[in-house]
C-alpha cells in the first residue's frame, strides 16, 4: 500500500456533527451535581464558494475487532467495513479517522489499495448539504483516502482496515462553568479506564448515514467493556485478557467503547438484561437499587411511550465526573452515582433518552426537541410525583432561569436554533422553554392526547431522523386538529415569550388581560378564591393585545397564572432575588472588600478574574470602585461597601445580616443575593468566605445553585440554602371580604 502524506487547507464551510451530539446527550440534565454537559468553544465560520460535486459513500456494517492496551493507551484495530457504493465505480473513498491512529493498510478481497493521508479535511467529502457547525467537534480526526482499485468499485464492496495507535486527549475542564457543565475529552485510554466514542474517529467514518455493527474487545485482565447493543459473547482468555462481542442490530450514527476495572452484575428486566459495570470499591446495595430503578423506569415509559427500544441497559460507573446518555446505557461520575437523589432523578432521565435522542434521532438542522421533551417526561413528572408546589416551584424556576440567563443577557433565540446546551443562555432556551412548551400542550391536548401524539410520533421515527415538523404533525394527526401547527410555532419559531399584565376595572368587578407584542394566542389560567371559602379555576382566551374576565361577586382573591403554567416573562417583583440574576447580568463588575486580606484576598481575586474571563466583567478594589449603576455587583469578602449595602437595601429585612453573622459564628461561608432598591434589574451578590482553601470549590459550586436567594457552606458542603419570601406579585389582586 502506497501513502501521500501531505497538508490540506480546509475549504470555509460550516460543518455539522450529529455524532458529537448523541455522543454527549446526558445527565444531569438533570438534576445532579448541580449537574453536567458538553462545553465547547464555537467557531463560525462563513460559508464557501460553490462546491464541485462530491461521490457520497455510506457505511452500512461494522465488523471491528479492537484491542486495548492500557500501557502506552494504545488501541489495535482490525475493521471490515461494509459500504454502499458511489455513484460511480471509480469515484476515490474519503474517510475521517483519528489523527494519532497509523493506518497500515487497507484491502479489497485481499488486494491492498492505494491510500492517501491528510492532516486535517475537506469538509465537502462528508456532507451533502451544507452542514452547520462547528470544526473543531473534529479536532480528533483527518482524513483517509482510498483510490478506487483497477477496474472499478464492486456492488457493495467490503474493505478491511487495519490500524494502531495511541489515544490520549486530556481531559478539558468547560470554558465556563454553568449549571451541568463537566470536563469533556474527545477519546483516552488511562489506567482509570477507556473511552472512545464517535469524536474520537477510533472506526473510519464517512460521513452522513447509519450503520449496524459487532464489535469484538479484548481488555486487560480484569477489565471489562461496554458498547451498545447486546453482549453475545464474553469470556477470559488463558492470558486473563477478557474477550467480549457486542452486537448492535439497530441503525447507529457512532460506535462506543467504554472500558474499565469494572465488576458486573445483572438483572433481568421484563424482556431487558439489565447490568451495572462499576469499580470494585462500589457498595453491592448501591448497584442494586440501579438495578431495580432501571426495571422500574422501563417499565413506567414503556408503558407511557411504547416498547423500550434496545434489549439491555447498563449503569457503567466513569472515574471523571460525567453524565452521558448512550443507546442502552449511561456513563455517570463515581461520585455522581452516590449522590443519593441520583437514582431517583437524574438516571431517569438518563433512561428516557433511550426514548427521545437514541431511539427516535433529532434532525439537528431543524432544532432538538428531544431536551426539554425529556426534561419534561423525567425532571418535571418526578416533581410531579413529588408535590403539585414541587413541580410548579421547578416550572417558575426554569421562567427565571429564562429570564436572568437568555432575557437579561441578550441571549434568546428561537428554539428551532437551539442545537445543543453549552451555556447557562443555550440551557434555559433550549431545556427550559422546551420543556414549558411541552407543558402547555399537554395542557391544552388534555393527559390521554397528549400521550396518544407521543406514542404515535415514537411509533412513526423509531431509529429515525425526526424534527420539529415531524412532532407537530403528531399532534395533528392525533386528533386531527391543524390548529396545532400555528398554536406550536408561535413558540418554537419565534424568540421571547408571553408578556403578561393584570389590572381590575369597574369597582375591582373586572380583570383585563393585556399582553405586549408579538401577540400570542393563549388560554390564561384564572384562579379567584371566593369569600368565605371555594376556588374557582378559569380560562381568559387571549390572543390580541387584550381580553378580559367578570369576576364573580364574591371574589377576594384573584391569581393570573398562579402554577406558572403559561412559558412567560415573569416580572422581577413575582421572584425572589437569584444568584442567577447576577451570573446572568450581561455587565458586572467584582469588588474585593477592603476589609480582606492575605490569602483569602488572594484567592477571591483569582475568583473574580477567572469569572471575568468570560464574561464583560470588571474586576476592582473597594478603594477604586465606582458605582457604575449599568453593572450588577459581586461584594467579594468583607468591607464598607458590604455593609452599606446591607444598610440600603432593606426590603428583606434583617434576613441577611442575620445570615451573615450565623456564618461569622459557627465558622460558614456564606453567599447572598439582593436586588437593588433602585433597579430591579439590579442585582447585588455577597460572598464572604470561611478560609482560602473553600473558594476554589465555591467558584466551581455556585452556578449550580443559581435558584437561590442565600447559601450556606461548611467547607465545600452546603449546609442551608433558601430564597426571601415575595411579598406582592403585580398578577395578584386581594380585594375586600363580601359580606
């Protein structure tokens, strides 16, 4: 086999990568940690000049034998690649595999081919239409390719790679931390474990289309590994190496290797083999109530959507704190599997995604609707189950994570934009509004309905590409209603949400209904408590600027959307201030108190230009500090201005000096939140620190906790945390008793 090594200048286009997307679908989503996901820096790039025509391939089938070794984090790998023939039989052969794997050789029924390499790629080998991403999701890769033997292409020829190399990307921490947000790798085989996924370019890929595959591993001694699909062969070998076969009869846009020191254990499921693969150290019990919440989650949604699609699920336990979601199975933290809330929460989510995203796939190109599809069927129904407050505190918390994220910061979009989560703005739009969306439909189809378009979309794109169209189709049809069409892209083709205001006319004897453009059509949800007892709960059909309601005689108490039912811009004065309004602001500024000194000085200093990086954030000492009444304000350590500001803004009463001074005695750090007196839009943050060595953890800890008013700390743990009480709400009227 001849090689041409040589360099490649990339052709300016847009690039797409759908594998990166499935490959890090995930957790918590979730709940945990405050939680996780994917956070990549994003290169836009502009479009090309007109691109000649390209010979498309496809893979169909992969036969792959690989083989790990620990020393040195070398891969070996025999693959036989089954592939879809171009258009024409002499047309060349591209392919993208990782940059430090050696190809040595490529053969067609024996023959080797000829084979050129580059160092990166010409993105028009691998895509049909103008793809719409970003390159550096193929940082990994470079391309391969394969001239067309003598004679020509066969029908479906099967070509046989043989290839080696190391495969170690560090780990990288997120370029901002926000609520889910973890370190990410494109691939690495450590003494820890492996993980390659379809990033990591460890199987030649070509481009668009799906593909079946049978992978054989052979792992160290006492290593076992995990892919999709069914394990239909596994045993030791007379070395100790441990050969196992994992076979993947359902279409797959990528191939997983996650290898480990794990210990199986398995349970069988109603017609589901259940596992969990984890570190030797991890408590038997603990497996075992993975175990059974997987049985019951799978059953539950099976019930609810249809048949679970794949015939296992496995828990596999990651030595880097993470939450993946892959076809049958999860890849979560060693740490985030013994958060005790996990199993009941956050891992099934993980399972509803072999659902939405692994079982029906997201046309990207069109916008992801499988986020806030499942935030809804698992974080909100698991609220749900919890409390009706539990779930409506959980839907308010996600419109004030709109508004202090996506609003606030300029960063709304519509959610046929959103692709994938890399910030707090992307997470609020793309989760939370998706989520809300979700809400009101199934209020508006009713429970069954709603349930029966979910069943029926499932059914229609099981392992297939489905997008925004293909879901309000499923509503359409279900009830045979067209007024889903217009109802459905009013929030999903457009930014921005419903702007409500109340007021009563005629002696308080009438509520009006007025809403800002552009106008949406919406039933608002009334609620009126009658004097002396009784609820009457209402609908206003609002569709222009406004509408209005009689009330009834006996009215004393009326509430506009009082369960934050409705996806709308809630006004500063229904919320308690959030630490998330400052992490939001799109201006702040970091003061460090004058007051504060020696390492702890030090190590809040490196707080605030850390978070500065990112962000139009000032840092300065409380002897420059100006006040600049455009920036919401981080009081970083103790000083005059602290306690000035305690002195002005009194709307919370003595709540925060007493919080503060709790923290002071029994040794706390302590983290509060204000709105300014002046400026609702104006937020005021304090952190006041027990000791340096708690502000590293601290800086990484607090965007998950951006809901909250105040917190506490004992070290790195929190130990308290709550949000002030709101006193009035311009959506709620309290009139006089009836006699």
């Amino acid at each position: 086999m001849q090689h041409d090594r040589r360099s490649m200048v990339c052709i300016p286009s847009p690039v797409a990568s759908r594998m990166e997307r499935r490959a890090h679908r995930a957790i918590f989503h979730r709940a945990l940690l405050g939680g996780l996901l994917l956070l990549l820096g994003v290169i836009v790039l502009a479009a090309g000049p007109a691109r000649a025509r390209t010979q498309h391939w496809t893979i169909t089938h992969h036969e792959i034998t690989a083989e790990l070794e620990v020393q040195g984090h070398r891969l070996q790998v025999q693959d036989q690649v089954d592939f879809a023939s171009a258009e024409s039989a002499d047309a060349p052969l591209h392919l993208l595999l990782h940059r430090d794997l050696h190809l040595e050789e490529v053969r067609l029924d024996g023959v080797p081919l000829q084979v050129s390499e580059e160092e990166g790629f010409t993105p028009r080998h691998f895509w049909r239409r103008p793809p719409y991403d970003r390159l550096d999701d193929y940082e990994a890769a470079r391309e391969i390719t394969v001239a067309a033997p003598a004679g020509g292409w066969p029908s479906n020829p099967r070509l046989e790679f043989h290839y080696s190399g190391a495969v170690y990307d560090s780990l990288h921490p997120p370029k901002v931390a926000y609520q889910r947000s973890f370190d990410t790798t494109t691939g690495l085989i450590d003494e820890r474990g492996a993980f390659l996924s379809g990033v990591t370019f460890w199987v030649p890929w070509c481009g668009e289309g799906t593909f079946t595959y049978r992978l054989d591993t052979v792992t160290p001694p006492g290593w076992e590994s995990v892919s999709q699909g069914r394990r239909t062969a596994h045993e030791e070998g007379p070395d100790g190496r441990v050969h196992t076969q994992w076979t993947e009869e359902h279409p797959m846009g990528e191939v997983y290797l996650v290898a480990g020191p794990y210990t199986v254990r398995e349970a069988q499921g109603d017609r589901v083999k259940l596992y969990t693969f984890t570190y030797r150290d991890t408590p038997e019990e603990l497996c075992r109530s993975y175990l059974d919440a997987a049985g019951r989650y799978i059953d539950m949604y099976s019930r609810m959507l249809g048949p679970y699609p794949f015939s296992k699920f496995a828990l596999v336990e990651n030595w880097w704190q993470t939450g993946f979601g892959m076809p049958s199975f999860t890849l979560l933290g060693d740490k985030v599997i013994r958060l005790p809330f996990i199993v009941h929460t956050s891992y099934g989510h993980e399972i509803l995604h072999n659902w939405w995203g692994n079982g029906v796939f997201v046309d990207y190109d069109q916008g992801n609707w499988c986020e806030g599809l499942t935030t809804y069927l698992a974080d909100h129904l698991y609220k749900l189950q919890e409390s009706q407050q539990a779930a409506i505190d959980y839907r308010r918390a996600q419109l004030q994570g709109y508004l202090d994220y996506a609003v606030s910061g300029g960063k709304d979009f519509p959610l046929r934009e959103f692709k994938e989560r890399e910030s707090a703005s992307t997470q609020a739009v793309g989760y939370g509004k998706t989520m809300m969306v979700f809400h009101m439909a199934e209020l508006r189809a009713g429970h069954e309905d709603f349930l029966t378009a979910l069943r029926d979309f499932y059914q229609a794109h099981l392992f297939e590409e489905a997008s925004w169209d293909d879901l309000v189709e499923a509503f359409v049809s279900s009830d045979d209603d067209p007024s889903w069409q217009p109802w459905f892209e009013q929030w999903i083709g457009r930014p921005g949400a419903l702007q409500l205001s109340a007021h009563l006319e005629d002696g308080a004897s009438r509520l009006v209904l007025t809403q800002e453009e552009p106008f949406y059509e919406v039933d608002v949800p009334v609620r009126v408590t009658l004097a002396g007892g009784g609820v009457r709960d209402l609908e206003v059909s609002l569709e222009g600027a406004s509408a209005g309601l009689d009330l009834p005689p006996a009215a004393a108490l009326i509430e506009v959307d009082p369960d934050c039912d409705l996806f709308r811009l809630l006004k500063r004065s229904e919320i308690p201030p959030a630490l998330s309004q400052t992490f939001g602001a799109t201006h702040s500024v970091a003061v460090i108190g004058r007051d504060t000194s020696g390492a702890v000085r030090e190590a809040l200093e490196g707080l605030a230009h850390d978070w500065a990086r990112n962000q139009d954030m000032v840092v300065v000492s409380e002897e420059d500090y100006r006040d600049d009444p455009s920036r919401s304000v981080w009081l970083l350590g103790e000083g005059p201005l602290l306690r000035r500001t305690l002195e002005r803004i009194r709307a919370y009463g003595d709540q925060p000096r007493r919080i503060l001074d709790r923290a002071e005695q029994e040794g706390l750090s302590a983290v509060i939140t204000l709105r300014d007196s002046d400026d609702e839009n104006r937020s005021w943050s304090i952190v006041r620190v027990a000791d340096a060595g708690v502000v590293e953890a601290l800086g990484r800890k607090l965007p998950h906790y951006g809901r909250y008013s105040y917190l506490l700390f004992e070290g790195e743990k929190n130990v308290e945390k709550g949000s002030f009480r709101v006193e009035n709400s311009p959506l709620r009227f309290q009139l006089e008793e009836s006699e």
